[in-house]
C-alpha cells in the first residue's frame, strides 16, 4: 500500500482536529444542541435529535467558516459549533436528521423542578434563531454581541432580535445536567407485554422460514446483515379489540366522574381500519406524533379507552385515553397524534376536550355529563352568554385562543346535569392544547371568616375580576389544568383617588408545576399591572401569604409606593436608596409617597412573626 501523499496528509489534519475537539467538547455541544432543538417534542426524540446532531456535525472534508470565532475560542471548535447550530437551525431539524434506533428502550433526561419546567416552557414558546440564541448566552456563555455574531454565521437573518428575545426568558433555571444535558439520561422500557408479543410472532415466523430454507442457507455465501426487528403484525399491537369502551350510563353511577367515565362517541366508533391507525400512531410514535410540554410519547401500558372517533369538520378523528394521557388521533398526510396529561381530572378538568383547531376556530368534545352549554366574552362580564350547540357532544366551532392577550378570550359556559351537582356551572378556557383549563375565583378575605376556597367563577364578582385582571395569568400555554384568580386585598388610595384590587393569578399544570403572578387594579388603568412573580407554589393551599408592590401616580401628579399583602399579613416594611418606612398595617395596605421613583426592597411581617417578601 502507498504512503499517502503531503496534500492528502494535510487534508487529513483539520478533520483529525475536528474529531478531537468534537470528543473533547461532545457533552458541552450536545447540550448546546438539546436548548437549540424544538422544546414542544418528547424527551426521548429530543435527546436522539441532539446526538444525531452532534455526531454529523464532523464532516469527511473539513472547511473552516469564513467569519472568525469569538475572543479566546478555539477556531476548530467554534467551526464545530457552527455546524451544529445551522443543523438546528433547519426547519424540522428532528425530522431531517435520522437518528440513533433504540430497540424497546426510551431514553429521557431526568425531571427537573418546577424551575426547570418553567425553563421548558418558556424554551418551547421561542423560535429557533431565539432558542439558538438561548444556548449560546447558556451554555456557551457569549455576550449578547458575541452571541448575535454567531447566529449571523449561522444564517439568521436578525440575530439580533434573537438574542433580545431569549433575554426575556426569565424565572427558568441555569439549565446545568442533569434536567437540560442530553449525556445523563435515564433508560425506561417500552411496553413489555407488547414487545413480548411482537418478538414471539417474528420468532415464530423466523422458524418457519428456518424450516424451509434450511438447505439454501447451507450452501449460500457470506451472512447478509441482520434484519432490523419486523413491526407488530396486524392484529396484535394495532388491534382495535384491544380498546376499553365503558357504558353510555356509567358517569351516572360511579363516584369517579372524570375521564373514565367517558363513553365512546361518534359516528366512526365501529371502523376499525380507523380505530387500527390511531391506535398504531400510539403505539410506535414518529415525526407526527406531537406531546405538550411534561409529557413524554411512550406507548400505552394497558389498553386505552376509546372516547371518540367520528368526522370533524372533513377529518377523520379518534380520541383515546390510557388513565393518564389523552390522545388525538387526526387522520390524513397533515394530521398525527397530539398526547397530553390527563389524569387525576375531575368534573370540571374533564368536562371538554378540543376535537379540531382549525385557525383560530376549535371545536370540542363535551363531558356526557354536560346538561348545557354556553358561551361568554371574559372581557364582557356584563353581557350574557350565549347558547351553544353541542349534538352528540360535539360543540359548534367557536373561537379559541388564550387569556393573555388582553383581548378577551371566549371562553366556555358549562351546566353539569342534576344527576352530577344541583345547579353547578363552571368556566373553561382554550390555551392552545388538548385540554382547555378550569377557571375558578378566590374573593377578597372576610376579616370575619376563615379563609376562603377557590370557587367557580361564574358569579358576577368572579366574572367583573377576571376581565380586568385575566391577562395577567402566569402561564397561558398548553399542559395547563386550572387557573385562579385570588383577590387577596382592597387598598384605599391616597387624595381620594379610589381604590385599588391587589391580586395573585395562579397556574396549576397536569404536571405538579405551577406559577402565580400578582397584580395591582388601579381605577384608571385599562389593563391590570403585574407586580411580581414566577415558578413555585406560591397563592396556593400550601402558601397562602403573600405580598406585592407598584409605583401609582395619583391624579394630582404625587408619585406613591403601594404596598400590599394578604390576610395575615400586620406589619410592612418598604427600603429605598436613603429612606425606609416600617409600620404596622392593620388593614394590610401601606402607601408613601415619594419624590422620585428608585429601586426599593418590600418585606411583610406575618402574625406569627414570619416575614415573606413579593414573589420573583
């Protein structure tokens, strides 16, 4: 064999330098990788997405990127760098790189807190150029200059406004291993009885073609390659008799009234070609297969129920639900499956599901338990909610969207039969996903009175506050189960400018985690004024006490510090640059005026002598 020649020994080097830092840095990249790659996938794809993104970025023929590495940094790396960035850059990247196969396991990075859950979550809202950004200022530790400088390698067109955009990810967590690093994964197995029965039929069949191609085999030449392991044959893992129907009647006579007590509906209950699709589409996800952030797209332990299938609005749709997930099955080329969590729902959490999305009109699926239904604009309280058509439980299209904006949401009105609770009604909301939320209010505290529980917000008080104060919520994305609003205080204003509403939004996900963010309503405002806030329990059942905070300008033009806090609340303290005003607050507001706005500290004291400062 001939020595290679000097050019092809000099060709050779930049690669064997590329490979070095690649190995070198292989974890640092991978999580760059995991941030940079679509939020909204499950785990398991995400994690296969980032090392197939990795592992192509050395190339067989290495060129160095025209624009020059940022300060200190290693040009091979930074060249590496880039090319996994373009990689994630691409539209759809997890569905253009082929990944790594993994036989019967599913791999996931480790749960994270509710921080990083927040991390997520606000990851997922992000377009890739800002993700991008993120990853860049996160794991890479690049100023904003040096950040921006990459993505315009990369071929972001405004790399700029990407990187303003991932700095207004806030409340998240540093995203250090194990919760954002692709390397420390954990490994979970797929469905073992189905796996079982899948590895029996291939072997049965693999015998039979042992016996008789036994002859042939012994005179043939070298092995072919292994054969990757066959699919589930018809009628075993996609086999519509494996799914549970429950009774039309059985809501009326079980004490677990929630989505197991969905009877199947629909037009298309029956077809089993249908049925044998969405139940495959469960069983062996792919690049259509869709999951809410906190959900991952394994496939189900026990049979799934069957809720619904029938024809929506020209498509074919199924409805399944395996105890903790809910899938929607939308059939056609641009359909898939949507997976969200579900469990541990109730009358309300359970009583809707949305069947189609069409822009910005949804149609949904109502609980066999909704005697009527309604709709109402929340920004509206005073006008009355309109009847809405639901046959056989599918609901006309209204609109959707979420409470955010401020520009009032349409939310739904529903009447559980007197068979479930006399005259109970109750208010859900679409936020993008498969399930809406549950809209419940906390009124202001009875001095007089234990403090009191959320309730439905379908009073008149409940209505007034949520359409002043709705687009405040911390969290209005998918995976959200219940959002309350608590009025946690009533503040006179100074030179007899009113009053003022302090409160605390508070948002639960399926998931465990949630999020509060408080509030302050001043009477000539046109939109509430959020205060503080961020990840954790805060204005829940297991903490209570809370305190906020504004700058309010009065009517005459005096600038005032508001101040507020909840029931148990006795003693205030506000710090500023050269002043401090400690008192008690017997009605739990304070208010001092000030000559200028500066940076200042708030600290409330609690009848037990505990002190709590507003949330971040």
């Amino acid at each position: 064999m001939g020595a290679a020649s000097p050019a092809q020994g000099a060709a050779a080097r930049p690669v064997a330098q590329a490979e070095a830092a690649l190995v070198r840095h292989y974890r640092r990249l991978a999580r760059l990788a995991y941030l940079a790659l679509p939020a909204d996938r499950d785990r398991h794809s995400r994690v296969l997405a980032a090392h197939a993104t990795v592992q192509r970025a050395l190339p067989s023929r290495w060129t160095r990127p025209a624009g020059p590495p940022a300060a200190d940094e290693d040009p091979v790396y930074a060249a590496l760098r880039l090319r996994v960035l373009r990689a994630t850059l691409r539209p759809h990247p997890a569905r253009r790189l082929p990944a790594p196969r993994i036989w019967g396991l599913r791999l996931f990075t480790p749960h994270g807190g509710e921080e990083d859950a927040a991390l997520d979550h606000a990851l997922a809202a992000l377009d890739a150029p800002a993700r991008a950004a993120f990853a860049l200022r996160a794991v890479e530790g690049l100023t904003p200059e040096q950040a921006a400088g990459v993505l315009r390698q990369a071929g972001v067109e405004r790399p700029e406004e990407a990187v303003a955009a991932a700095a207004g990810v806030t409340g998240g967590a540093d995203p250090e291993p194990p919760a954002f690093d692709p390397c420390a994964v954990r490994v979970q197995p797929t469905d073992l009885l189905r796996r079982r029965r899948t590895w029996s039929a291939v072997l049965l069949v693999g015998l039979l073609g042992l016996s008789t191609t036994a002859a042939v085999v012994a005179d043939s030449g070298p092995a072919a390659p292994a054969a990757r392991p066959a699919p589930a044959p018809s009628g075993t893992a996609a086999d519509p008799a494996r799914l549970t129907r429950v009774e039309p009647d059985r809501w009326q006579h079980t004490a677990r009234v929630d989505f197991t007590a969905w009877p199947a509906r629909g037009d298309r209950r029956d077809d089993g070609a249908l049925l044998g699709r969405a139940l495959a589409a469960w069983e062996r996800p792919g690049p259509q297969t869709r999951t809410e952030p906190g959900v991952d797209a394994t496939p189900p332990v026990a049979p799934p129920a069957l809720l619904f299938a029938g024809t929506v609005d020209g498509a074919a749709v199924v409805v399944l639900f395996d105890g903790r997930r809910l899938a929607r099955y939308t059939d056609g080329r641009d359909g898939g499956l949507d997976l969200a969590r579900a469990d541990d729902s109730d009358v309300t959490t359970a009583g809707a599901v949305v069947l189609r999305r069409q822009g910005t009109a949804v149609r949904y699926l109502l609980a066999p338990w909704v005697d009527a239904a309604e709709t109402r604009r929340i920004d509206q309280p005073d006008s009355p909610a309109r009847p809405l058509d639901h046959p056989d439980g599918v609901t006309a299209a209204v609109p959707g969207g979420g409470l955010a904006d401020c520009h009032g949401a349409t939310v739904l009105q529903l009447h559980s039969s007197p068979a479930i609770a006399e005259k109970h009604a109750f208010l859900l909301t679409d936020l993008g996903g498969l399930v809406p939320a549950h809209l419940t209010y906390s009124p202001p505290p009875d001095r007089t009175q234990p403090a009191r529980e959320p309730r439905e917000a379908t009073g008149q008080d409940a209505l007034l506050a949520w359409a002043r104060a709705g687009c405040a919520v911390p969290d209005g994305t998918p995976g959200v189960k219940q959002l309350n609003l608590w009025a946690f205080a009533v503040q006179p204003l100074p030179q007899n400018a009113g009053s003022a509403s302090w409160v605390c939004l508070r948002a639960d996900r399926w998931t465990g985690e949630g999020s509060a963010a408080t509030a302050v309503l001043l009477p000539t405002a046109r939109g509430p004024q959020r205060t503080g806030g961020g990840p954790g329990r805060a204005c829940s059942r297991f903490e209570q006490d809370v305190v906020g905070w504004a700058w309010w300008r009065s009517p005459q033009g005096a600038e005032f510090l508001l101040a507020a806090g909840s029931r148990r609340v006795t003693r205030l303290a506000v710090k500023g640059p050269d002043w401090s005003a400690d008192r008690p607050a017997p009605d739990h507001t304070l208010a001092v005026e000030r000559p200028a706005r500066a940076a200042v500290q708030v600290e409330a004291a609690l009848d037990g002598g505990a002190r709590i400062s507003p949330p971040h």
